[in-house]
C-alpha cells in the first residue's frame, strides 16, 4: 500500500470519532496505584480465554496467498469504512475482522470467486453488530460501492460463519486488555494513551492478521507503541515478568507485534487533519487502490439469492493444523 492509499483509508477510519465512542477510556474515578486483585484476576481469566482460540495461520501456496492477502485487506478496508457509515465502535469493527480471520483460517474461497470474500465481510460485520451493537442495521444498509447482496445469501453466509466458528462469537479483543496495560506501562494520562492505542490497533489490522497474534500481544505491543518511546526486547521482558496475570504471553510475539505497531505509528504521525475529512458521508472509499476488489461487473451478472448452497461460494474446508 503506497503512502496515499494509507493517507486516504488513515483519514477515514480516524475522523468523526466522538468522545462517546472511547468511553471505556473515562477518567473518573482512575486509580493511581494500578488495579486491584480482583481485576489481575480478571485479567489472568481473559488470557486463558484467548489461548483456547487457535492463532496460527494456515499454509497456502505463494501465488494464492498474495490474492487472499490483498482480497482480505480489501474487506478490512470496507469494514473500517462501514463502521464510520453506520456509527459502530471500535470493538465491533475488530470483532468481525476476528471473525474473517477465524473464518479464513479455516476455510478456503476460490480465487476466482472475489466476490465471496465480499459476502463474508458483510456476513461477519452483520454478526459481530448483532453481538456487540444495540441498535442493528439492517441487511440491507450494509453497502459495497453499488453492489448489495440480498438478504437470504447474506444469512446463509452468517449460519456457514456460524457453523465454521462452532458458535463461538464471544472473541477477546485486545480492547479488553488496553485499561490494564496503559495501568502498568502508562507514564502519561491513561485515557490519551489508551485513545492512542486504540487508534493503532484499527490502523493496524488492515494489514496484520489477527491469527498471527493473540490480543494481548497486540494490546501490550499497541500501548507501548502510544507511549512512543524506545523498548528492546530485554526492557520487555523486565516489563512483561511483573505482571503475573499474563505469564503465559511469549515476549518475542509482544515485540514482533511491538515493532510492527512501531511502523504503523510513524505512518500515522506522518498524515496530518485526521480528523477533518469530509468523505465519510459515502461508505465508498475516495482512493484508488490498485489492490482493491473489482466485482461491479460480476455484481451486474450475479444476485444471490435463497437457492445459493454452500458450494456456490467456492468455500472448502480447510485441513486444520494440529
């Protein structure tokens, strides 16, 4: 992705965000002294939680691995700019990218079906709004460009997500994580910091594959990455060995993910007015990326609708790792 293309998604996915969406970041009644024990607990409950979710991801050829890459990061995009559309939360809009990644990891799409990673973004932002969201859209506000998919295949697309996740809807984000991290690392106000980190975390899953990481990594990677100072991998373990809550996480995948939180910081310090486009009106992205998903022509041909099985979205399963 070349600099403009980041400028242009940076802007959109960042602007017209209001106080009201980061208040688990509020203030008040913030404790100097870090959390208590019941909330390490808490903590140490989550990690648990997170580890029973396989983070591997699942070897393909070259050649199809660099479509899926750019078809992914083409859905990511759309669901960045959705929740901007439709007023979601920064948590939803992790959840379904959670879900596509869940889903890719275990099943296969036809490369030649583009259009059906098109469908399994909107059927995995569809899901995560119903789990996260008090107020629903419908299916039919859900927009790609000029190309709606109907109802029926929607839902169908929703139960064949359902069915590959086992009903396992209730992810660990690493939003969960941010208010003890900031606790621990924090040298500056815990709510800019954790406004920060939330940022980076957006800004970064268009490109990193949240099977690669474990949200805790990626929370602990984007606060120290906010704090915006300089950490090896030594200083991390010091760091990382106090809190006992997380014993289990594994330093090097902390600092991996820290270094690549790292790059993405320096891109965002580089785009400036983040927070005055005048775009978001439109769910479409302004830009013109070359890597981006052409269906128009396939969408003019083709509407799905209730007959669609399984087998008509080119979707296999995949032999899982053990």
């Amino acid at each position: 992705m070349d600099g403009s293309d980041f400028s242009t998604c940076l802007t959109s996915l960042l602007c017209q965000e209001d106080e009201a969406c980061l208040d688990d970041y509020d203030a008040e009644g913030e404790e100097e002294n870090g959390l208590t024990e019941t909330e390490d607990e808490y903590i140490g409950t989550l990690v648990v939680r997170e580890s029973s979710f396989d983070c591997r991801t699942a070897e393909v050829s070259s050649s199809k691995d660099d479509w899926l890459r750019r078809a992914r990061c083409e859905a990511v995009r759309w669901i960045l700019k959705m929740k901007v559309f439709l007023g979601f939360s920064f948590h939803t809009a992790y959840l379904s990218v959670t879900y596509l990644d869940r889903f890719l990891l275990q099943r296969s799409i036809d490369e030649e079906k583009l259009w059906a990673i098109r469908l399994l973004s909107v059927a995995c932002l569809s899901l995560a709004a119903k789990m996260d969201e008090l107020i629903v859209p419908s299916l039919s506000e859900y927009r790609i460009d000029d190309y709606r998919f109907e109802s029926s295949a929607v839902q169908r697309m929703e139960l064949l997500v359902l069915n590959t996740l086992e009903w396992r809807m209730r992810s660990v984000t690493p939003f969960d994580y941010l208010d003890y991290f900031a606790s621990k690392f924090g040298c500056k106000s815990k709510v800019s910091l954790c406004k920060e980190a939330a940022e980076l975390i957006l800004i970064a899953i268009e490109e990193m594959n949240l099977m690669d990481h474990r949200p805790s990594a990626i929370a602990a990677a984007a606060i120290l990455a906010a704090l915006d100072e300089e950490v090896t991998e030594k200083l991390l373990e010091f760091k990382m060995g106090a809190m006992s809550s997380i014993g289990s996480i594994e330093i090097e995948h902390v600092f991996s993910c820290y270094n690549t939180m790292q790059e993405f910081q320096m891109r965002k310090n580089k785009v400036t007015n983040l927070f005055t486009s005048s775009d978001l009106a439109s769910p479409t992205c302004t830009g013109n990326n070359n890597s981006s998903i052409d269906v128009s022509s396939v969408a003019t041909k083709r509407r799905l609708g209730s007959n669609v099985s399984d087998c008509d979205f080119g979707i296999d399963k995949k032999t899982r790792l053990d």
